[in-house]
C-alpha cells in the first residue's frame, strides 16, 4: 500500500526526533565539567601564555573552569596521544602547534595519536606567526643572500641550531637548504634556550625561531636578525627582509591550532569554536599576542581542517626529501 507524502514526512520526522533530541541533550548539558585545554609544551611559551589568556574568557561564558594543562615532551607527542585517549564529549581540547598538529604526523605515522583525520577534528585555527632568522654577531654575512653563499663556500661546516629534531625551527634551517641547494649542519638541542645560548657563544652560526625568544637578544646586540620568514615584513621589524625576498618560494608560518577528538558532537565542536573566536576578540587578549608577534585567526572548523591537512603535506614532502628520521 503507498505511503501519502503527509505520513512520510510524518514517520521520517519520528525517525530522526529521537537523535535530534540526544542532539539538543547533549549541546544543552555542555559543558557538565571543567574542561582542560592540554599543551604539549612547558609553561611559560607563547601558546602557553595566549591559552592562560584565553582560558578565563572563555570560562565565563560556559560555565565551567576552563584549566590549561602542560604535558610535555617529545615535541608535542606525548599530549598528543593523551588528548587521542580521552573522551569524545569535548571537555579535553589539544592546542597544538605546526610541530605536533603537522610535523609529528608524519615524522611518527603509524603510531596511536597520530593519525589526523581518523582520531581528531578539527576545532579552529587559532593564531600564526612568523619565525626570524637570526646569526651570531661574527657570521660574515649581512644578508641571508650572503649566509647562502657563506654555506655553500663551506658545504657541512656551518651550523644551525634548533630546539629539537622535527621541530618547526629545524625544518625551517632544512626547507633554506632545499630552496637554496645548500648543506647547513643541523645541531639539535632540547629546547630554544640552549640553542640561543650555543648561537651567542658561536658553537652554531645560526637559528630559526620565533620572535618572542629572539627578540631580546637582538636586542640586546648578541643576535642579529637577517631574515623573516613570513610573507610580509614583520611590524616590528620592518627594516629586516622576508626570506621571501631572496628564495622566492620560501615560506614558514608557524601556527597555533585546537583539535578535539573525533566524534565530539558537531553541535559540542560548534559551540567550542565559537568561545575560541569570542576569547580571542577581546582587546587584551589582541594587545598581549601582538607583543609576542602573534597574528590572530580563530577559523571555522572546516577552514582548519582544510588548512590543516595543506600543512601535513607540505611538510611531509620537506622531511621526506631531506629525508628527517624521528628521534
């Protein structure tokens, strides 16, 4: 017997009542308890500070403490596979970097917490900025040009430090040797601090990092930057080039980002988002990163995701070519 459309739409709209009421359930119970936003970087960082600023903001508006919590290690790893154990109800959040939500997919695929798109979704991409590259005082190159030629005059004997084997500062130091068709030496250390104290005191000749560490140092005279690696000059280096100006194709952007498990409710996912956007527009939370040279985004999920899985294969095709093994 035919079904008329009036009691079809009937039976389909009692089908899908019951999932849409878990929905509401689900969206108006949350969050039931504190949620931990987890690091994977000790306290003290610039994602450790903009989480610290952001958490409060975002607590008053949910309801519930929001707790910034630092695991860690291995760069970026060991929270990563903490976060990929936890439940999928959007009370844990994994705020990454380019190195544990780009880089470690890759240097450690195959292993638990690793695989992106089947263990994590994407939740917003949160800020962005820029590395420079800086020499010691006695380096015989004003320009990065002059670095170029300086490696290529010594091939092996000039080296750069990085605060760790895959992180972002080291591949930065591996894409200029790609691009330029150079053989720097690459020197890890186990964290910034020992590779700026190894580059004032000459045992490296030059590093990658973020302003915020570098900064004082040049400052102070005991660094001197040569390079942004940005696609625009830095605000608050405008008299210092983009390495872009010498290799063209020469990029890094490092990039803060929020990932919950997968299968949080999209509703859950939506409304998390959302906070992050409305944290990050508050005027001090803007003036505090702008002084650490952040750039704010606070993204749609979707714009993440995309973004997200654009850097995995970019830098999955820098450590396969020049051919970075994990630790």
């Amino acid at each position: 017997m035919a079904i008329s459309t009036t009691r079809r739409a009937f039976l389909l709209g009692a089908a899908t009542a019951p999932v849409l009421a878990i929905r509401t359930m689900a969206q108006a119970g949350f969050p039931s308890r504190p949620i931990r936003i987890v690091i994977g970087f000790p306290a003290g960082g610039g994602i450790d500070i903009l989480a610290r600023l952001m958490a409060p903001k975002m607590s008053e508006r949910l309801g519930q403490p929001v707790i910034v919590e630092n695991r860690p290690g291995a760069n970026g790893l060991i929270a990563t596979q903490g976060v990929a154990q936890a439940e999928a109800d959007g009370h844990t959040i994994l705020f990454g970097t380019t190195g544990n939500l780009a880089v470690n997919p890759v240097l450690y695929a195959g292993r638990p917490g690793m695989d992106m798109q089947r263990e994590f979704m994407p939740l917003s991409h949160v800020a962005s900025l820029d590395f420079v590259l800086v020499v010691n005082p006695s380096v015989q190159a004003k320009t990065l040009k002059e670095l170029i030629d300086l490696v290529k005059a010594k091939p092996g004997g000039v080296f750069f430090g990085s605060s760790g084997n895959g992180g972002l500062p080291h591949l930065s130091g591996e894409l200029m040797n790609l691009q330029a068709g150079v053989r720097a030496a690459h020197v890890p250390y186990r964290g910034s601090a020992p590779a700026f104290t190894d580059l004032i005191s000459g045992q490296v000749q030059f590093v990658f990092d973020a302003l915020a560490i570098a900064q004082p140092h040049i400052e102070a005279g005991r660094v001197r930057a040569l390079a942004t690696t940005g696609p625009k000059r830095m605000a608050t280096l405008p008299n210092v080039p983009t390495a872009k100006e010498t290799l063209p194709n020469f990029e890094v952007v490092n990039w803060y980002g929020m990932v919950v498990r997968a299968g949080t409710p999209g509703e859950i996912v939506s409304r998390l988002q959302q906070e992050v956007a409305n944290a990050l527009r508050q005027p001090d939370v803007a003036a505090r990163a702008a002084s650490l040279g952040l750039d704010l985004v606070g993204s749609t999920a979707d714009q993440f995701g995309k973004f997200q899985r654009e850097e995995i294969a970019k830098w999955g095709d820098v450590i396969r070519t020049a051919n970075i093994k994990s630790d």
